[in-house]
C-alpha cells in the first residue's frame, strides 16, 4: 500500500457539501502514517476536510490495458488504494511546514533543499490536513485477460498493453536565469517502474 | 471539455453512502453528450448510482510537473473536467450492447470488431449507467511556474517536466494462439500528446 501511495502523483479527494459529493484531484504525500494534502485557505476541499467532513481519499496507477477475447472481459490492470476517514488541519507552524516540505519532496525528491521556504504570508494562505492511514485498502489487477475457456480458441489477439507515466525532457522557464542547467533531481526524475 | 474526456481512460466516480463518500476508479466512455460507466451488477457503486444518487465523476490528466523557484508556488500542469448529476441506468438490451461497445472502443479503438460479443449472461452480469453532461466544469494548468517577481533572481532551476502516458510493447497472453501477431489497433495505440 505505501508503494502504491508513494508512486502516485494525484490522489482524488472525495467529500460531500449538503448531500452531493465531490472528487476533486490534488497533489498529496505519504507522510509516515498520515496522507497530507494541501491547498489555498479558501479552497471548499480543504475547509471540508480541516472541519472534519467524512472523507474518501483515492489514489491510483493505471499499469495496463487488458484486451480480451470477448467484450466482457476487457479490463484494465491497475493499483489503487482508498483511504477513508476524517482529516485533521496541522497548524502547528513547525510540522505545517515539514508538511508542506513533504508534499514537494513526494512529487520531486531532492526539490526542497534547493528553494525558498514559504513566508509567513504563504503559510497563512495555505491550509493543510492530515489523514490517517487507519482504514484504507489497496487493491491491484497484473497480468493477462481471464477469457472463457471456449474464447481461448478464438483467432483474437489478446494479452497485454503495458502503459507508464514517463517524463519528456525538461522544459526551461523562459526566465530562467542564464547558466543554469536542470539538476539530478530534474533530468533523473523517474517514478515506479516508469 | 470533450478532448479532456475522450484523451483518460480512468475516471473517479463519487457518491456518498449513509453520509461516507466513496471515490472508485473505472473505466469509462464519452458517449454523444452522456458518459457511460459499467460493472459487475452487484457493484455497491453502480447500484447506488443507478438508484439515482447523487455523484461527481471526475476525469483527470496529468501533464507535468511545474517546479518553481519556492515551495509555494509549485504546481502541476493538468486538465481535468468534473461532472455532477444523477445517473440514469441503461436496460433497453441494444442500447446497453452499444454502451459497452463504446467503453471498449473508448479505451481501445478499432477493438470491438474483432472481439466476441457479450451473451445475454454476460449482459445480466452487467450494469451500466449514463451520466449526462449538463452539468460539467473543465480545469486546465499549463505553462510555466508563476514565481513572485523577487525570486526570478534566485539562482535555482525552475520549468516544467512534461509527463506522458505512454504504451510499451504489447505482452502478448500467454495462451495465445500461434501466429495471431498484435493487430495495428494494438501497436499503434497512442493516447492523446502521448
């Protein structure tokens, strides 16, 4: 499950605001235990979830498609895994900073070291939770397509198309000042087993 | 919004049962001005949507990550569309048989010729449901970081890493019948800027 939710860039926030829910995509990390998201102050995700809301936070790898030798059995192969619970807000400056630290190192390992640390301002507009990794559960589909027996027989290519998230070269902010090259953390940045 | 939608393969289906929100992924289909989504009919989801509950559907892509000169400001280049509503179950037989043809072709196009059609077992086996569009809102980050105007001097390398989901060599099924080679929809199979 932490291999999962450490190869993951996106999760998807669930919460409900007067009955209807919502799934909102956001960055996150695995923090030893907890799972730490991030955003603006205002944002209505974070004001849900720092207030206590139920929530349902989803995290998922595509690996594959699996093509089968009958409509039915068309999959995907894929890792997930689904963490419920009520997040608590980190105000405490000192650990919402190691927080936020966090949460830049799990996208890009080796990133923060290098950076300006958020100002007093920056951190006030920033609210971040924490959820615990207590009730959550993975689930993972590998390999080929499971087909009737009678399929197998049938003049179908089947089996599968292995897909994986992988980084292009690195794209220079126009007003990057001149002599500065990418760093390791840049031009060797990979993810799981892409 | 449609481009968003056609380009995933996964989405994040949200509803709320007895006040927990819940966020699954699966597989979908742009269909005319509907989305469609499938499963087993025993799936809480899928029985919790075709009774009419309220969900969010959201679909997202991920295309870079945007690393900045601070903390605060990095982000990520995405585009991700959010649907609310009320899903409508699909039973009339022919237009369920279209519907799951379109999950496949949505996922795999040129697929669905070749395979074996769903049997009436199969088709009993099977929930689908439609979600309209009316209801629909699409995201987009792109470009570079937006750092505040005093660290552009900092002497840190700042852009974009562009992400792509891209396939690798198919994996035939082991079982495989002698001499079917990978038809073009399978080597050719390219998804988006993938």
């Amino acid at each position: 499950m932490e291999s999962i939710l450490d190869e993951g860039l996106v999760c998807h926030v669930g919460f409900v605001d007067e009955g209807q829910p919502f799934v909102v995509p956001t960055t996150y990390a695995r923090w030893g235990d907890r799972l730490v998201i991030h955003g603006s102050a205002a944002s209505r995700m974070l004001k849900a979830l720092a207030a206590g809301a139920p929530a349902c936070v989803t995290v998922t790898l595509l690996d594959g498609l699996v093509l089968a030798r009958s409509t039915f059995h068309h999959s995907m192969n894929y890792r997930s895994v689904v963490v419920l619970g009520r997040a608590i807000e980190i105000t405490e400056p000192e650990e919402k900073r190691r927080a936020l630290d966090a949460i830049v190192e799990h996208v890009a390992p080796g990133r923060v070291a290098g950076v300006r640390a958020p100002t007093e301002v920056e951190m006030r507009a920033t609210r971040v939770v924490a959820l615990a990794l207590d009730e959550a559960s993975a689930k993972v589909r590998t390999g080929p397509p499971k087909d009737d027996e009678a399929d197998y027989a049938l003049p179908v290519w089947a089996g599968e198309l292995p897909l994986r998230l992988q980084p292009l070269e690195p794209l220079a902010d126009p007003r990057l000042a001149a002599g500065l090259a990418p760093p390791p953390h840049v031009t060797g940045w990979r993810r799981g087993r892409g």
